[in-house]
C-alpha cells in the first residue's frame, strides 16, 4: 500500500498534506499557530471526522509549546482560548470537539497533580500522540470487521472520500478494501465524484489508484445507472456523526445513494468510529449542518464561471440518512445492526 500520512506530528508541530492541492501536488505542511490550524481545518486541507480530531489534538498541543508561556496558569489559559477558537472550524463533524474534550481533560487532570510547565507540555504531547494512534488501529479494526460483510469480487460504490486521507491511516469505510486487496478479494471500486468539492475525484481515486486499487469514478448523478446494470453488490460510505437514533451525517449526497440502495435491495454500510457517535444528539433533526460558500458550486473548479454572477445558490456540506436505510453500522469494535438506539449506546459503551 502507498504509504500516506495525512496527520502527524513532527518537531512538535502539526503536519498535514494539503489535501486541497491533490491530485496535482503533494505537500505537506506544519504548523504550531491557531489561526493556521484553525483555517486548515476550514478550508479542509485537513478533512475527515477522524483526521479532523487528530489534527485538532496535534494542533493545540503544537499551539502551547510554541507559545512561550512558561508557568501553568498561562498554559492554562492559552489552552482554553485555543480549543474555544479551534471548536468553530467545522460544528458538524463531532469528532473534532471529541478530540478537543480528550485533550481538556487530560489538561485539567495533569494540572491538578503538577504545576511544572514542561511536565504539562509533555502530558499533552502524550495524549495526542496517543488520539493518533488509536485513530489507526480503530480504523485498522473497522476494516477487518467490515470484511466480514463483503465477499471476494464485489463491486462497492463509495462516496466523498472515507479512505487513508480522512484518517490517520487505512481509512473508515475504505479500510476492509484495503485490507481486501491484501488478501486477494479483487474488489472493484466505483468512486462517486463527490459534488461540489470533489473529494471522490480529487482524493478517493487518487488514493485507491496509488495503492493499486482496482477504481473507476463516476459523476454523482450515474450512480443509479451502475446500480441498475448489476454492478453494485454493496455500498460503502463514512460518516462525521451518528445521532443516538442511527441517522447520520455525512458528505451532501450520502443519502441519496441510501435511498438508491434501498430501491435497488443492495445492502448500505456505513462506517462510524465510537468517537463519532453522539449520544447526546437524539436524532438527525439536531444535527448542526454546515453550509458553505456557493461559489463553489459554479466557480471552484471551472477557468469561467459556470453560472451567472451573483446566482443564488444553496450548499450545504453535509446531508442526514435516516437510520432505516443504514443495513448496519461498522465500528471499530464491532457491527451495530437494527435497534440503533439500543445498539449504538452500547457498542459506545462505558470504555
């Protein structure tokens, strides 16, 4: 497999790869400043509900050691301005705030037993460190228990991009293909273009094709047409946040290619880490969805504006399928199926 970092932490700084150059060019960038990590996240050089926390746990890390403050109550204090400053990057995706309470926690805990401000440092470096490593084997286990449900030779439909580059590594819903393809199971891989900022094209086909995937990407809108010739045995998608019910946020598109699904009797599995699913959020009415600037929709991608100049538009990022077309849920610690109110509590469990 193409070996792909796309958070990390380097020299004690965040280190991302611009995800807004590919497929074009491969970059990586560090950082140790908010307001750089904090338009990272927004601008989705960094992207995906897990490498969003991870980046997010790197980042404040980086933020307090580059600071200067050199005593408890101004680490303290600089924390806390950051990760209030860091949670307004991207309100849907929930494990961004999740990685951000990790790291609060873990700050207060080692406040309370230390007033050594390199021993602070060194805790939270620890701690974020740590959220990176079990982001990867989450993902690593997500994908052998997705495995299960898929068999040698399937045809999978995905959408946006759930792979290595929404994670720290081997990817969500992309994972059980990696992992397929080291043992032989000859998927073939349809790859939705993703509307309107085309991470199917620009990143789910670029990573598929460099790890030798067998890929072919498809316009949004053919989905249908592939299903309808037979050749979708399943459909594989992510997910930035589960409500308590099992409705579910994910990438604009998401569920119309449930509903596709639904008609055409093909099973849809949606892949959540436990640190995705929100509790605390009753149905997929309560999700917060981000809507972003319109020019992407007419201007982003086009040498001429493909639209008139001052159009309305109306981009939202993110749409909620309801629980009854998800077939099952894939967490890294097992397959959540009908009841999800009832599966999901306690498959996040007390842990």
């Amino acid at each position: 497999m193409y070996k792909i970092e796309p958070v990390n932490i380097r020299n004690d700084k965040l280190v991302i790869l611009d995800q807004t150059l590919l497929p074009g060019e491969e970059k990586y960038i560090e950082m140790d400043r908010a307001e750089d990590i904090y338009e990272a996240i927004k601008s989705l050089r960094v992207r995906g509900a897990p490498a969003i926390g991870v980046a997010a746990a790197i980042g404040i890390y980086a933020v307090l050691k580059s600071s200067g403050a050199e005593d408890k109550t101004a680490l303290a204090k600089k924390f806390n301005e950051t990760a209030a400053f860091l949670r307004r990057s991207r309100p849907t995706a929930v494990n961004l705030g999740w990685a951000l309470d990790k790291m609060t926690a873990r700050m207060e805990d080692a406040c309370a037993h230390t007033g050594d401000a390199d021993e602070l440092l060194a805790t939270l470096k620890e701690e974020a460190v740590k959220i990176r490593e079990d982001d990867i084997k989450a993902c690593r286990s997500m994908g052998e228990h997705g495995l299960t449900l898929l068999k040698p030779g399937m045809g999978i439909l995905t959408h946006c991009n759930a792979g290595i580059l929404a994670t720290a590594q081997y990817g969500t819903c992309l994972s059980p293909i990696y992992l397929g393809q080291e043992q032989g199971y000859d998927f073939h891989v349809y790859a939705d273009e993703t509307r309107p900022l085309l991470q199917g094209a620009r990143l789910t086909s670029w990573e598929l094709s460099r790890s030798g995937v067998d890929v072919t990407l498809i316009c949004d809108n053919m989905a249908a047409t592939v299903m309808a010739q037979g050749k979708i045995d399943a459909v594989v998608v992510g997910c930035d946040r589960i409500a308590a019910n099992g409705d579910a946020a994910n990438k604009i598109g998401t569920m119309g290619l449930a509903i596709l699904a639904d008609h055409f009797n093909i099973p849809f599995y949606m892949f959540v880490p436990t640190s995705t699913i929100d509790l605390d959020t009753k149905t997929g009415d309560d999700i917060v969805i981000e809507e972003r600037d319109g020019e992407e929709i007419y201007k982003m991608w086009y040498e001429k504006p493909m639209a008139p100049e001052g159009i309305k538009t109306f981009n939202p990022s993110f749409d909620v399928t309801p629980h009854r077309l998800i077939t099952a849920v894939v967490t890294e610690r097992g397959i959540v199926k009908q009841p999800y109110m009832q599966g999901l509590r306690i498959i996040k469990g007390p842990f």
